[in-house]
C-alpha cells in the first residue's frame, strides 16, 4: 500500500479530539470567568461584590476550606501508614485491606453520608447510642449534623484517593533505596523517616491536593449532612443558587463557582509545576524484588488495629446501608417482629421511572467512558509516542477538566451549550455525556500513559519496520499489551459516571433523570429505605465489578 | 575483616527450591566471587548473608556469632556490613555527600569526623569534586562509585556486591573493577562480590563459587577452574569450550560417527565428552590428531578465529594470527591437540547447544 503523500492518519485523530476539549471544555470554562466579570455585557465587579459581603457567603467559604482542609490531613495520616503497610509489611490481609480501601474509592460518597447519617444522628443514631450504653455516658457522644461530623464523612470517602496515589508511588519505588538504608545501619521506623517519607513526599502532596479538591467540591455529602445541620458549603450554596432559577441566580452561582475553579486550579499548579518537579520516583533502579518489612511482634496488634478501621470505615457504613433497606420502620431495629420487609428492594428493581433512570445511566457512563477512553488513548499516545511540540497540552487539559469542581463545569456547559452559540445539547443526555468526561476522563488518561510506559517503543519500531501502518500497529502490538489497563481505565470511568449525582442535579431533565439524582431524590424527599435498597444495588454492583476488574487486570490494580 | 560461616543453608520460595544446601566458610580479607548464570541464586545467597532473606534451613554465622538460624535473626541494620546493590540504590533526596554520610549519621559521629571520613572516603572513589551533586545529575559510573563509597565509608569488615558492573559500559568496568580490587587490597576487608561476568570473576577473585541452579559446581582459584572445571557446566561457563563425544579405550579415545581418534592415558572408560578449548588446538597443513576441513576464517587481528568440520561437530580453534595467510576456507587441515578435558557422558546435550 504504497502512498504518494504519507498522510498520517493519527493527525486527523489527534486534531479532531483537541477540537472536541476545546470546545467542550477550554471554551465553556474560560466563557464561565468571562461571565462573571461580564454579567451585564459590561465588565463589572458588581456580582463580586454582592456575593462577596453577604455574611452567609463568607460562612460557606469557610466551611469548604475548614472541612476540605481537615479531610486532607486526616485523609493522609490515614492514607500514609495503610498504604505503607498494605504495600510494604507483612500485615496478615493485605490483599483484602487492599480490596477494601479500593472498592470505598468506586462507592458513591452519597451513600456513605446515608449511612454516617443514620449511625451518628445525634438523637437515635445507632453507633451514638451503642457507645452511649458501652460506656455509660449521659448523652450520645457524637453529632453527625456538624461540621466535625461532615469533616468525619469527607475523610472517610476521600482518604482512599490518598490511599490509591500513595500505594502507586510506593509499588514504583525501588526497594533497594530502603535496604541500603537497613544495611547502612538504620531501623526500619528510621528509614521509613529518613528515605521512604522523603522519598513519596511528592506524592503525599499530591494525594494532599487531590484530597482537597475532591472534598471542596463534593455537593452530595454537604448537601445529606450539611443542609439540616444549617451548614452550607460553596457547592450547596451554589446549587441553591441555581436552582433559584433567574438569571441573577445564575450569575451569583457563576460568580460562587469562579472561587472554587481557583481554588482548585491553584491547587492543581501547585501539585503539577511545584510539586510535580520534585518527583523522584522516576529516578529508580531497576530492582522489582518487593521487599516485605517484618512487623514481627507487631503483625497482629497491627492486623487488628487496621481490621477495626475497616470496620467502622468501611464494613459497618456498607452494612448499615443494607440494613436500612430492609426495614419497614427505621425507628426500630430491623431484627424486631415484622421490620423486615423486602418492598423497598421491590420498588428499586421494578418501579418504571428507577428503572428508566438506571437505563439513562448505563448509557451515558457506558457512552463517557468509551469515548473517554479513545480520547485518553491517542492523547496517551501523543504524549508518550511522539515528539511534537505542545504534545502535554491536552494532557494537561484532562487534568485540569478534572481538577476543575463538578459544580463548576456544569454550570459552564450550562452556559454555553444551551443554544448561545449554537450549539445546543443542553436536556439531551449528550450534555451529561460530556460533563461526565471532562470529569473523569484523568484517571482513564493516568492508566493508560502508566501502561505506555511499560511498552517499549521499539516494540512497536519492530511492527513499523515490518510495514505495518498506525491503525495496524495499534491493532497487532500497542492494544493486546495494554489492554488490561485499557479495561481498567474504562471502569475507572464507567464507575463514577454511572452514579454521578451532582453534575447531573444540574444538568437532568425530565428524561435524563440519573440513577444518582434519582437516589438523592429518594433520599431527601421519599423515602431513605428505597434510597438505601437503591444503593445497595450499586455497592453490589461496583463490587462485582471490582471482583471483575481484579481478574482482568490479574490483580494488578493499575489505578 | 571477617570470616563468614554458611551452614547448611538452603533456602526456598514457596516450593521452590532455589539454593541448595550451602556449606562454606569465606576466609577473613578473601575476595570471594558467586558466578553463574542469571537466576542460579547469587543474589539469593547475598540476600541471605546481608540479612534481606531468611534462610529456610541451616543458619549464618560472622566471626563465629549467629546472625541467622532458625532461633535467631540479626536484622540487616544490625550486621554491620556495607552492601553495593545492582541498582546502586543511590538516594535520590540526598547529594552525594549526604548519601555516603549516612552510614555515619546513624552512628551518631560527630559532624566533624563525618566530614573528615567521607571527604577521605569521596577522595577514594574520585568523586571529592561531586560532593554536592544530586544523583539525577551523575553519570551510571558515578553514582555506582557513590554506591561504593556508601558501602565503605562505615569501614565494614564485610563487603557485599551484586553485579556491580552491570550497568556500566566495557571501559568504565575495566578500570572499576580494578579500583575495587585496588581498595579491598588497601582496606583488607572481606569481600562477596556476585556476577555473572567470568572476566570479572577471573581477575579479582581469590576465590570463585561457580553456582549452576542453586548448586555449587566447583570452588576454587580461578586459574584452577579454568584449567581444570569440575564438569561439563564449569568448563562450559567459564571460557570457550568445544565438546566431542567419543568413546574411551585402553591408550585412545575414538571419536563417535567418525573414524578418527586421540591418545589418551586415563582411567576413564566407556561414553566420554572430550572437552577442548580452542586456544588449545593448533592448526596444520601437515598431519595432526585430527583432521578436519576449515569451513570459516575470521581474522581479530591478535588471532584467527576458526572453525574446523571433524565429521559432523564444528570444533571453533583459535589459532595463531598468522594462519589467516596460509589457510584457505576449503583446505583440509590438521589439527594438534595441546590439552584436553575427559568427562563421562551423561547424555544431556545441553552445553553443546549452549556453544553453537
Ligand atoms: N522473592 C522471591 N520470590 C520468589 N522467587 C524468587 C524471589 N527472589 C528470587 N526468586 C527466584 O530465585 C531464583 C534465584 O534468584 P536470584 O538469586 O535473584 O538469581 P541471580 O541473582 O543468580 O540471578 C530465581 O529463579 C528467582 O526467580
Ligand atoms: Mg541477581
């Protein structure tokens, strides 16, 4: 197949997926910062200004950055030492620790203030009064409805982002950097401060940061525990703000959203060009012997001390979900005469507008995460397979769309594809497909560079000089050796779109309800039992999906 | 200065039995290398001496005390031994200064003889000119030579390598492997150096564990093992080799599918594997021990690097560089046999697959 000109077809690719994040994502951000200062068609800084001296503005700011703030400490003093030990000792269990921390990363954080919700209710939250009658205490011990109780939930949905960063920078690293240590003279606690914690330190940042933004932009937990504790954060106030519905409404939440987006694209520099430059880990030999600390005598005190962290954080949250989805009267123990009953999972399986809600999910998760994974392909591709210039910049715009609040790039797809400028996608379910994908396009684009790194190029040199074309050697050498992480990369995209909430409560109509506005919905308004039983079906479901995922990938979690 | 005790020890991964039975003792300021193939356990072995494996049976001894057996485990830390691991394991976080001073900041010396000792120690590794490097500004041979001075600033008596060399190119090896002997002569330390490079193995050693599958083949001064290996394997590894199969008798040996054959005086009787380097054959026009037809030529300049059809095995002969004038590929040729190796066939073909 010889050709006059050696047109590349891989450059009609690449230009046609730039084409799409600049217009679906570059454009509608940057019209979003236009917008607030331009409200009026005339700059002005009169939405800054009313917005900014309202008293109860100021309270939310602060709440954000108070319980964001305090998930990523705690989030990292948990994320570190499990990482540490699931990684590197010889604690009994790893695998399924492992497991476990993974699968709270694949739940949705919703779900997990319902059940911190009905453990802690300061009134008849069963844990509170478990430990009441434990310890003889006068009153419940904890209330969920504050701002400790929110900081209490976000950490314990958001430390396994720590926990996942961490662990991945820790499998890469070279253990020999540690035994030199050991052979030097020191300790195993005084290499794990004197090589191992400098060493990730990087990547401690960067699980940090992405701690943060995750938790200042999450809406579902703020809204479930916040709202009857009147505490509000910047993403309730902004949904409240929308759903006013003038355009006044939308131009303070634009002018709220302007803050969270530089929050998080601070952040986002910081983690990427400050940070980013420090990273040592690339710096490693070549050893891949893994090298398993012995706790010795510690193994069990430690064994147990992690087994009842996943208990509480993880078993007790999951299983009191199922428990309430069970239980005709909440007041009331669901192993009590006649409690137990079966209709709330009749309702979530069989009801007409459930069912139609799950199917508009799986189609649009299922249309994100597949077309998200072609773009993450030739992107990876690009950045890892050629030399042209500007090769990171899309890159880049994959981290910064997810870097960027859910509440944010709604509202800018709200603004700028409901007809404006022609292009009008706004209550078709195209305008959550792509919201969606500028979301969680990153970790689909992490797996599959990290999986390009591991394919030399030269293996694909081979099939070049053998005549093959792109499309070919794509086919014939790139995809068969990649393609566990191409199948984890999916579900790591599938996953979270699927029950995507609060990009969705902005963007549904009438016919692209979600599975997760549909719960929420449940939740808030109907009936928590049915909202419980519903999401039983999605731990049930990211379960088996892990299970699944664990196969695929032969137990090499490459997230 | 030490002397190292190996007990009995076997060690094994899952079910997997990758060292057997390990009995020796390494002699106090010895150099001691652990040659074999990749994958025998030369690692292994180190692993177990620097304390990073347990063994499975058997137990480790230094200077007589216990540090690993079935009641007792010194951690590495605790052994007081300077290791060089394959990958240099150089720290990236710390400059060359700071990483050799590490040894010494554990042992909580004063600033000012850390100083001291681990300029002297960079001034022994020529690096004194790098001390504020970072590592990702060093060359492979640089930060290897930080690896080392890491390993020594401690002043070990026991020093361990891993296949130090490996990453480095041919003349950056020659002249390392020259200064580590060089600094182990200087230091009188003992040394356990592990490779898979026979030249290395040659030149430094005092003496060489030739290790096949997890299995001593032969211990010995290395002009001893070249000039007589145990077996097969050791001839094979160790220096080029040509095996023949024949059959002994009473004064000779015939060579199998051919009718040709050599003196022999030995004891052995039967199926035989006739082992003979080619720097030990001489080429002739005139009559040899042999007789053979030269089927290529390939002049290196010192020598003329040959192979020879003897019935239907090609023997490789290097011969004196000046044959390449007066041989033809074609002629007949004879061939004289300085010195050969008799070993018992035990039928396994493996080594001869190995050559060609
Ligand atoms: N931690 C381990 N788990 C399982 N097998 C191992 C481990 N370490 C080494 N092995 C196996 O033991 C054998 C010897 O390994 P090693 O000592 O590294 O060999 P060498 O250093 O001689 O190349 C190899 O077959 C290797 O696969
Ligand atoms: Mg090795």
């Amino acid at each position: 197949m010889q050709k006059k000109h050696y047109f590349d077809i891989k450059w009609a690719v690449i230009l046609v997926i730039v084409a799409f994040l600049l217009v679906f994502q570059v454009f509608p951000l940057l019209y979003l910062v236009y917008r607030s200062f331009f409200s009026t068609g005339k700059f002005s800084l009169e939405g800054f200004s009313r917005i900014y001296t309202y008293e109860m503005n100021w309270s939310c700011l602060k709440n954000t950055i108070i319980t964001a703030g305090f998930a990523m400490i705690f989030g990292v003093i948990l994320a570190f030492p499990l990482a540490w030990l699931v990684g590197r000792t010889n604690l009994y269990g790893k695998k399924f620790f492992r497991f476990l921390f993974v699968t709270t990363y694949m739940v949705p954080p919703y779900v997990g203030a319902m059940a911190w919700l009905r453990l802690l209710n300061p009134k008849v939250g069963t844990l509170n009064v478990f430990i009441k009658n434990l310890l003889h205490l006068s009153e419940n011990p904890f209330n969920i409805y504050s701002i400790w109780g929110l900081v209490w939930v976000l950490t314990t949905f958001y430390y396994p982002y720590a926990f996942i960063t961490i662990s991945r920078a820790m499998e890469k690293m070279d253990p020999s950097l540690e035994e030199a240590s050991r052979i030097s003279g020191a300790s195993p606690l005084k290499t794990l401060f004197t090589v191992t914690l400098p060493l990730m330190m990087p990547s401690i940042v960067a699980a940090a940061l992405l701690v943060f933004v995750a938790a200042a932009s999450c809406y579902g937990i703020p809204s479930i525990i916040g709202a009857p504790g009147q505490l509000y954060t910047v993403t309730t106030r902004i949904m409240d703000y929308v759903s006013v519905g003038s355009q006044q409404g939308l131009t303070d939440a634009t002018v709220l959203a302007v803050f969270l987006m530089a929050i998080a694209l601070l952040v986002l520099y910081i983690s990427n060009f400050v940070v980013g430059k420090k990273d040592y880990i690339t710096v490693s030999g070549k050893s891949t012997r893994p090298n398993i600390v012995d706790l010795g005598k510690w193994r069990i005190p430690i064994t147990i001390l992690v087994s009842i962290f996943a208990l509480i954080v993880v078993i007790i949250p999951f299983a009191t979900v199922f428990m309430t989805s069970f239980t005709t009267n909440m007041g009331k123990s669901l192993f009590a005469p006649g409690n137990f009953t079966l209709k709330f999972w009749n309702t979530a399986l069989t009801r007409k507008s459930i069912l139609g809600s799950t199917k508009n999910s799986v189609i649009s998760a299922v249309w994100a995460a597949t077309l998200g994974m072609i773009v993450c392909l030739v992107m990876a591709y690009l950045l890892k397979r050629t030399n042209v210039k500007g090769k990171a910049v899309p890159d880049f715009l994959i981290t910064v769309g997810s870097g960027t609040p859910s509440v944010v790039i709604a509202l800018a797809l709200i603004m700028t594809m409901s007809g404006r400028f022609g292009v009008n996608i706004y209550n078709t379910i195209f305008i959550m497909i792509v919201a969606y994908m500028i979301k969680y396009m990153l970790m689909g684009m992490r797996t599959v560079v990290s999986a390009f790194s591991q394919v030399s190029p030269s293996l694909e040199e081979a099939a070049q000089i053998s005549g093959a074309g792109w499309l070919r050697r794509l086919k014939d050498v790139l995809f068969p050796l990649i393609i566990p992480s191409i199948v984890a990369g999916w579900f790591l995209i599938f996953m979270p779109c699927f029950y995507e909430l609060t990009m969705s409560n902005l963007l549904y109509s009438t016919d692209t309800k979600t599975l997760g506005v549909e719960l929420f919905t449940y939740q808030t308004y109907h009936s928590q039992q049915t909202a419980s039983a519903l999401a039983g079906g999605i731990l049930i479901m990211v379960i088996g999906l892990n299970v699944i995922l664990d196969k695929v990938t032969k137990g090499k979690f490459s997230i | 200065m030490s002397v190292i005790t190996i007990d009995h020890v076997t060690k094994s991964f899952g079910n997997v039995e990758v060292l057997k039975e390990f009995t020796q003792e390494f002699q106090d300021g010895e150099f001691i290398t652990l040659l074999g193939p990749s994958g025998c356990g030369k690692t292994t072995m180190l692993r177990i001496i620097a304390g990073f494996e347990k063994p499975t049976t058997g137990e480790v001894r230094i200077d007589g005390k216990v540090v690993s057996s079935k009641d007792v485990f010194v951690p590495p830390e605790k052994r007081e031994i300077g290791m060089v691991f394959q990958s240099y394991a150089v720290w990236p976080h710390m400059n060359v200064f700071d990483n050799v001073a590490y040894p010494l900041k554990i042992k909580r010396m004063p600033k000012n003889v850390i100083r001291e000792k681990v300029e002297g120690i960079l001034e022994v590794v020529h690096l004194s000119q790098y001390a504020d490097r970072m590592p990702s500004q060093l060359s492979g041979g640089q930060q290897q030579r930080v690896a080392l001075g890491r390993a020594l600033v401690a002043e070990p008596k026991l020093l361990l390598l891993d296949e130090p060399l490996s990453n480095l190119d041919a003349k950056l090896r020659e002249s390392m492997r020259y200064e580590i002997k060089e600094i182990q002569r200087k230091l009188g330390i003992t040394v356990v150096y592990v490779t898979h490079d026979q030249i290395e193995a040659m030149t430094m050693s005092d003496r060489v564990y030739i290790i096949n599958r997890g299995v001593i083949q032969q211990v010995g001064h290395p002009i001893e093992i070249y000039r007589h290996p145990a077996n097969q394997f050791v001839a094979d590894f160790v220096g080029k080799v040509n095996f023949i199969k024949g059959l002994a008798e009473a004064g000779r040996i015939r060579i199998k599918g051919i009718d040709q054959s050599v003196k022999y005086d030995g004891e052995m009787r039967g199926d035989v594997v006739l082992a003979i380097r080619p720097e030990n054959i001489e080429l002739t026009s005139a009559e040899g021990h042999l007789t053979g037809i030269l089927s290529s030529m390939y002049y290196l300049g010192d020598v003329n690097d040959c192979r020879v059809e003897v019935g239907d095995t090609t023997l490789r002969v290097t011969a004196d560089a000046h044959t390449y004038d007066t041989l033809r590929v074609g002629d007949k040729v004879g061939l004289i046999i300085d010195s050969f190796l008799v070993y018992p066939d035990d039928g396994n073909d493996d080594y001869n697959k190995i050559l060609t």
